[in-house]
C-alpha cells in the first residue's frame, strides 16, 4: 500500500523513487512467483530472459532479495504484465502514481483509503477483536506448486485412492444435500426458486444466491450426518496420520458434521472463526413483521465456523512432523502462531467475476488457512468439494501442491479457467489478464504440472 506519509519527501523525477528500503519482500516474492506461473514460465526461463541465475530469481520469490527498479521493469517485461504492482511492492513509486499524489495531496489519499479500507483482505485500522486476530500477511513461501484436477465424484475418488497420501483437506461441502442436486442447480441457473434464494440488492449491489439451510426438515438432517460420516471415512482413510481437516461449517449444521467427523475417527482440534457480515439472519417474524417490531427471530450471522480437525498421529506430534510431515500447523511467522479468529470480507466482486460460483469463498481467508494446512508447507492439499477452485488457487498462491475434485461439470469447467487467475490475484490488486497459457490445469486425473 502506498503510504502517502512519503509523500513530503518525493522528489521531482519522472522515476519511480524508493519509498521503504526497509520493506518486507516476501508479498513481492509472492506476487512475483504468481504472475510467473500465470504466463507460464519456469524460473529458468525468466532468469535466461534478464540474464541473470536461476537462483537470483528464487531468491526474489522467496522474498530474501530486493531488485533494482529497472530489473522490476525487466522481470514485469518478462512476464508480459504492466510493472506497476510489482514496482510498488518493491518499494518504488511508479512516476504517474507519483504526480497523481502530488496534483491530489488531499483527494487522493482520501479516494485510496474510502476505496479499499475494508473493502479487501487489507485494512489499515483494526480494532476490538479484530486487532487480535490471525495476521493477514501470511508469509507465503514461493515453492513450484502443481495442481490436479479431477471431475467426479469425491466419494468414488477417494475410495480408489492410495491410503495415508493425502496431507490436509481444505474444504467447504453441500450442506443442504438439496442444494447441488440436479434440479436445485437447474433452478439456479434459471435464478428462479427452489432452496437458492436472492437475497434482497443492498445499496443498488446484486447480492449472490444464498443456500436456504432452514428448508432442511429432520430425515434431511439424518441423511446430511449419513452423508458425512461417509465422507469422513473416506477421509480418514486418505489422510495420512496428522493430517488436519478443514471443513467449513455453518452454524445450524455444525454439530452434525462434527459429530460424523468424530465417529470417523476423527481428533476435534478447534474450530476457525471467520468473522464475516452475511445476509443471513436478523429477520423479524415472518408475516408479523409489524406486529413484533423489535423481534429478531435468530441472529444475523456475522461469523462462518471452519471446523478443525486431525486424523490421530503416529507417535508424539514432533515424530509424526518427521515422519509424515503433518501432526501441526503452519505457523503464520516466527513469533506468531496461527490464530482461530480470522477477520475476512465477502467475496470480492473481481473474484466472483472470474470464478461465478454460488459459494466461491474468498482468495484473503482461503490462502490462511490453506498455508497453515500444511505445517512444514510440504504435502498434497485435497479439496473433495472444489466448486470454483478457491482452495486450489489458494494452494497455488502459496506454493503448494493440491488436487480438487468436483462432480457438476459446469463448476468444473469454471475451476479450471479460473485457478491461474484466482491465484494471481493480489490483495486489493488486480493482475492484467494473461494469455492462454494460464490455464494449464488439466480435466484429467493425471498431475498436471506447470511445466
Ligand atoms: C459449497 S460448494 C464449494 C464452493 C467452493 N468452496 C468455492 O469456493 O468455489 C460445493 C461443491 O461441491 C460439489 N459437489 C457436491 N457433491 C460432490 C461430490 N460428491 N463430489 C464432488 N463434488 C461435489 C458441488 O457441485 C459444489 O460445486
């Protein structure tokens, strides 16, 4: 973020000029490493193209060097992408962004700040409990990541698949069972009835779809706990042990889904608090809305419960570490662990563009936890419930290896157009769309790698 206390000390010069030598690299590593793969080279080829090591542009994506403006401006150039955000990131002001400051010393900050403050995964202010939550600047490391996707069906996949080779689940399910059937679906692709509703536009904004999780009557609630009890065995099985288990919950169902987790074999180790306005909730009787003027008949919900759990390990925590590379979580940095309060926003409309799927979480909360998944940031991430590819380009953001699946062949296709783009993504920032050499997650069950 620009910070426009800098702005007294600029001087007049058509370059960009260092803003913080002491800035902490690591985002731009990040940032950097994401559009790589976006445009589809190897570090090997853009290290050849500014004729410089291999290991000098591994250094950048790990975010332990700092490059010179003009080897930003080579690398941007490399990747085909405008230098801007990485010119910025890097510490340098980019010379228009510069003079637009000093025309507008007053408008623009103000424009900045009622632009983005809380309108991302980023905010300047936090105060009550979001000031002591999880740290949203997650130091991501800049491994090469590989993803696979497979269309199908979870439960048939994870039967077949090898036992103990899965690390961590990161997943959000079907709730409703209704919801994802055929004809719900049908309905909401007409955007007419059935258990999706329109919530009410705020403010002249579309909302999404939202699942009606109270149409479910006591035999769907039995048959919701079947279902997952099936689907925690399944997982169980492929997990190897201390492998952890994110599943995103709401909270009128939780305790149905943990208790089948637990009957599974399951360790409950918490749960993940998203702090999050939804529409849902906060409504007064219906038909007597007048007559009960100051009812509410259940709470507007303003959290998502992640629950959190762990297949047993093998051994104390630290041998299954060694041997299995699970049993923790990733800590967020040396002297911060990962927290089980994280302040997130709605999906931003710039990812429900890219990826318009009913219940696409956003790419701010996905990339925190789906780091701390993986404690020594080693392993295979599995979402069974993939949707529109969040916890897949989560993973790759990250730089972690992931599978997802998913059996409506509609949503699939939608994944795999959008993980690159997803994953490119930056905080409050917006790549340049790339060529076509993005997509290269495969519709198949084969690794499909990167290069
Ligand atoms: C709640 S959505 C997941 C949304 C996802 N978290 C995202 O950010 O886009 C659940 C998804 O699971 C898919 N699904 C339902 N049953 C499935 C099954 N048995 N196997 C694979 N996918 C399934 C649905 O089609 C739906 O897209």
């Amino acid at each position: 973020m620009v910070n426009p206390s800098i702005l007294p000390i600029m001087k007049r010069t058509k370059h960009p000029i260092i803003v913080n030598e002491d800035l902490d690299m690591h985002q731009f590593g990040q940032h950097l490493r994401a559009i790589r793969i976006g445009c589809g080279l190897t570090q090997a080829a853009v290290s050849k193209q500014l004729n410089v090591s291999k290991g000098y542009i591994s250094r950048l994506e790990g975010g332990k060097a700092r490059p010179s403006e003009s080897a930003v401006r080579r690398l941007a150039e490399a990747c085909g992408t405008d230098p801007g955000s990485l010119l910025i990131l890097a510490g340098y002001l980019p010379g228009d962004i510069r003079d637009i400051f000093r025309q507008y010393p007053t408008k623009a900050p103000a424009v900045l700040r009622e632009t983005f403050r809380d309108n991302g995964y980023e905010t300047e202010e936090r105060t009550g409990i979001a000031a002591a939550v999880a740290e949203p600047h997650a130091v991501f490391q800049a491994n090469e990541a590989t993803y696979d996707l497979v269309q199908g069906d979870c439960f048939e996949w994870m039967e077949r698949h090898q036992a103990d080779s899965i690390h961590a689940i990161v997943t959000d399910p079907p709730y409703g069972l209704k919801e994802y059937t055929d004809i719900e679906k049908s309905k909401l692709r007409r955007g007419r009835g059935g258990v999706w509703r329109i919530p009410p536009a705020i403010g002249g904004c579309v909302r999404r779809p939202l699942p009606r999780f109270t149409v479910l009557n006591n035999d769907d609630k039995q048959e919701l706990a079947e279902f997952f009890r099936k689907w925690g065995e399944r997982a169980f099985a492929v997990l190897v042990p201390g492998g952890h288990v994110f599943i995103a919950t709401n909270p009128l169902l939780s305790q149905l889904i943990y208790t089948a987790l637990l009957e599974s074999g399951f360790e409950k180790r918490g749960e993940i608090i998203r702090l999050v306005q939804t529409l849902r909730g906060g409504d007064r009787p219906k038909n007597a809305h007048d007559e009960f003027k100051d009812v509410t008949v259940m709470p507007r919900s303003c959290w998502e419960p992640w629950g959190l759990f762990r297949k047993p390990c093998e051994g104390r925590v630290q041998d299954n570490l060694r041997k299995w590379k699970t049993g923790g979580l990733r800590r967020v940095g040396l002297d911060q662990p990962f927290c089980d309060v994280i302040r997130s926003s709605p999906t931003r409309s710039i990812e429900r563009e890219i990826a318009p799927h009913p219940s696409l979480k956003p790419q701010g909360f996905m990339r925190e936890i789906v780091r701390a998944a993986l404690p020594l940031g080693e392993g295979i991430v599995l979402d069974p419930f993939m949707g529109g590819g969040s916890t897949v380009a989560a993973a790759l953001a990250v730089g972690y290896t992931s599978i997802g699946i998913e059996n409506d062949p509609q949503f699939f296709a939608m994944a795999k157009e959008a993980i690159p783009r997803l994953a490119a993504l930056v905080p409050n920032g917006q790549p340049k769309e790339r060529s076509s050499r993005i997509s290269r997650g495969t519709a198949s069950t084969q690794p499909t790698l990167f290069d």
